[in-house]
C-alpha cells in the first residue's frame, strides 16, 4: 500500500494507521476494542498493542472520546513495571437508537445504548394495509413514547427520574392498532411533506431511528418497492417521510438484513469473517446474508429475496405473481398446521442456498419459528443432513441454529444500522448529511479507511 505509513505488526485483529486521512477508521477501532473489554475496561498500552497503533495515537484518540463523553476511566489495573495504568471503558449511556421492526401486523420499537443493550421495548398491532399516515403515525406514537420513558425530553428527567432505571412503562406495551386508506401517492413518490411532523424529543445522545420491514426495498435510497401483499406502497420514500415526521436520521432496510446485522455485531457465526444466513419465518420469509462477516445486499440492495424462488412450477399462485415460491408452500404448510412439512419446504430452500453459497451456518427466526423452535431446527437440519450424505460433502452437513435474541431480533438489529459505523462496520449505514453521520465524523469515527471532513 504505496503511501501508507503502517507501524509495527499486531499479533491479531485490525491494524490501524497513523494517517489523518483515516483517522476516524482508528477512532472505530478504539471504540470496538472499548465495547469488546466491558465495563473492566482496557488500557492505552493494550490499545496500542491491539490496533498496532503508537502510544501517542491512541493517547489522542482516547483524549478526543472521553471529552466527547464515550470514554471514561475504568479504575487502575497493575503493570509489571512502573505506576499502575489506567483503564478505559466505553460509556454505552452516551449514545441511543431507535430500532423499529415494521411487520405487516405488528410494529416492535426498541430503545437501545452503545453497547446494544436494550433499555425500553414497546410493541403493538399494526396493519401495514392501513395507509401511510396511519402506519407513520403509529410509528412516531410509538417511538416518541418510549425514548420519552426512558430519556425524557431535552433537559428532563426520564420516568425512571435522574439516574434510575427505566420504569416498567418504559418497556412495556402500547397499542398501535391503525386504520385507513392504501399509502395516497405512494406510487408517485409522495416526500416528507406529505405527512404530518411531531417529532421525537431533542435528546444529544438519540443518533436517530433505524426501521426494517419486508422487502423488496432500495436501502440506499430508503424507498420502499412492491412489498408482498402490499403494492401499494411501491415507491414511497419511506426514509424520508419518517424522518421529516421523527425530526431525526433514519435508516430504513430489510427486516432480514438488519437481523443478520444484529447477529454479527452480537457475535454471531459472521462476525469474524465467517459467513451465514438467517432465515426469517414470521408473515412471509426472507434471508438475511452474511458473507466473509458483511451484510449481503447486492449491487441494487435487493439480495435475500429468498421466500420467491421457485420450488414447484405449476405450485400454487403466491403473491409476488410466480407458482411454486416456497414462501407460498411453507406458509401454506403453516397455516394448515403442518410444522414438519413447512420445515421440510424451508430445508428444500436452505438446502439451494447453502449449495449456492457455501455458507458456514443457517441461524433460524421469526415468528412462526418462534413457535416451534425445536421442530424447525430439527426438520431443516435432516433436510441438510441428507444432501450432505448424498454429495459427499467434505466436512459434514452445514449446521442449523435457531438465532438468539428470540422475537426482537429484527428491531434490535434495525437501531445496530445506526450504531454499527461508530464502531468501524461498513454494513450498517449512516445517512449523507445526517445528524448521525456529523456526530460520528465530529467524534472521528465513519466507515473504514474513510477520510474527516
């Protein structure tokens, strides 16, 4: 790397730069390794030793983030020589987001910090039939009642009062029940404008609202395609509509994209440049793809379509308009009450995916999934088992998990497509000019190898 002027080698994990073009992807490293240690903390030497970064730039770096309030002293750990070190953590109150799994029944908003726990959880019915300002309203009701539980407004005092835990409200349920007409001009590009603005409370640490439903959907645009059983909302600028009504940044994908998000940045399979596929089985079925430890999305983002291939060509009609899809079959199998033979389908489907890719893991989620975690687990996994026996596969069949994080997986992974680039992971997504995006570039941190302004 002509120009490049690295320091010494590390024994393991990513090597910064002593460079101010790249300043803010060693800012990321810092805060990663800040994460990754807990609240025991880490020192300025294991930070140098760890990014292979000189002491002097990590002295800089952890200088700029605890006068920015991400950093704080952990206590002092004993060195072999000389005064004991001083240890840092990451201050995980210093930074939220919003995550919404938008379904097309229910609507989930969680309220997470930095370190992706979460802090406040609501939920509700919702019909995503019901139009665009029923569905946005219900969002912004939503969303605005729980970050106001638990970080009350600008210059107030949460529920829980100063310095308390959120209070049972702040997790709790609320009805989000809508009704209506189809999205009006959703097919004619209707903007922001269009709808009516609340706005959440101006809260410095709420770097914005991230909100994954079904696809298919542009991510980079956060324009929203035909959704499956919902055309009507093709074409509607879902991105900013909701965040000229929430006042914040928003980020809008997929619900299987932002769940394979979470699951990486939680630990998953993918997390070190491993790869794997979450499937999604709630009100349709998709795929979120993680390959060599990124989100998969394609050169036009709308990888992962997998409840839309084919299995059988004269099958019964599903409602992307093809016969056969095995969206159709397994939920058709669900309906009917059949859980072997719907996991079956969805072994069927997994099995192409894995031949097509050979991914080190299929995780499990959704909903239905949820009701049956062992049944799917088990059936999907013979399906995999016998196609591995029959070609021989070096290293045995690929094995078959249900994901953690249970039901929240889709929220919880939409708030990490606004917290992941603070941490250096190019597959979460701020947005251009976005107040987010500022407050990480004004803490140093973007996507790697990316430039300060």
């Amino acid at each position: 790397m002509g120009g490049v002027n690295r320091t010494r080698t590390t024994s393991g994990g990513p090597a910064g730069a002593n460079l101010g073009v790249v300043r803010s992807h060693n800012t990321a490293l810092v805060l990663g390794l800040l994460r990754a240690a807990g609240a025991e903390g880490i020192s300025r030497l294991e930070l140098a030793e760890r990014t292979g970064l000189t002491p002097q730039a990590v002295s800089k770096i952890t200088a700029r983030l605890r006068e920015s309030g991400l950093a704080a002293e952990a206590g002092r750990r004993a060195s072999t020589g000389g005064k004991p070190r001083t240890v840092l953590r990451l201050v995980p109150e210093a930074g939220h987001a919003v995550g919404v799994h938008l379904d097309r029944d229910e609507l989930r908003v969680v309220l997470v910090d930095l370190d992706g726990t979460v802090v406040g959880e609501r939920r509700g019915e919702l019909d995503l039939g019901a139009g665009a300002e029923a569905v946005l309203g219900a969002v912004g009701d939503v969303a605005e009642g729980l970050v106001t539980a638990v970080l009350g407004r600008a210059g107030g005092e949460s529920s829980a009062g100063a310095g308390g835990a959120p209070s049972a409200g702040a997790g709790g349920e609320s009805s989000a029940r809508v009704g209506g007409e189809p999205p009006a001009g959703a097919g004619a590009g209707a903007g922001a404008g269009d709808v009516g603005a609340r706005g959440l409370p101006r809260i410095p640490s709420l770097l914005g609202v991230g909100v994954a439903l079904p696809g298919p959907l542009d991510h980079a645009r956060g324009v929203l395609h035909r959704v499956t059983g919902f055309p009507e909302w093709d074409g509607f600028p879902l991105r900013d509509a909701l965040a000229g009504r929430l006042g914040v940044p928003v980020v809008v994908d997929k619900d299987t994209n932002a769940a394979a998000l979470g699951l990486s940045v939680a630990g998953a399979e993918g997390g070190a440049g491993g790869s794997f596929a979450y499937l999604h089985l709630g009100t349709g079925l998709g795929a979120g793809l993680v390959l060599g430890g990124g989100v998969h999305r394609g050169a036009r983002t709308g990888a992962g379509e997998f409840g839309h291939q084919v299995l059988q060509l004269d099958g019964p009609r599903c409602e992307c308009g093809n016969r056969g899809c095995v969206e159709v079959l397994c939920l058709a199998a669900v309906a009917a009450g059949e859980t072997a033979e719907a996991a079956r389908v969805l072994g069927v489907a997994a099995g192409n995916l894995v031949g097509l890719l050979d991914i080190d893991v299929v995780l499990l989620g959704g909903r239905t999934v949820a009701g049956a975690p062992e049944a799917y687990a088990r059936g999907v996994g013979e399906v995999l088992d016998a196609r591995a026996r029959r070609e021989g596969t070096a290293g045995g069949p690929v094995p078959v998990r249900v994901a953690e994080r249970g039901e929240r997986v889709v929220a919880e992974g939409a708030a990490q497509l606004l917290l992941a680039p603070l941490f250096g992971r190019a597959d979460g997504w701020l947005p251009p000019g976005s107040r987010a995006g500022r407050t990480a570039h004004g803490y140093g941190v973007c996507a790697p190898g990316a430039a300060d302004p």
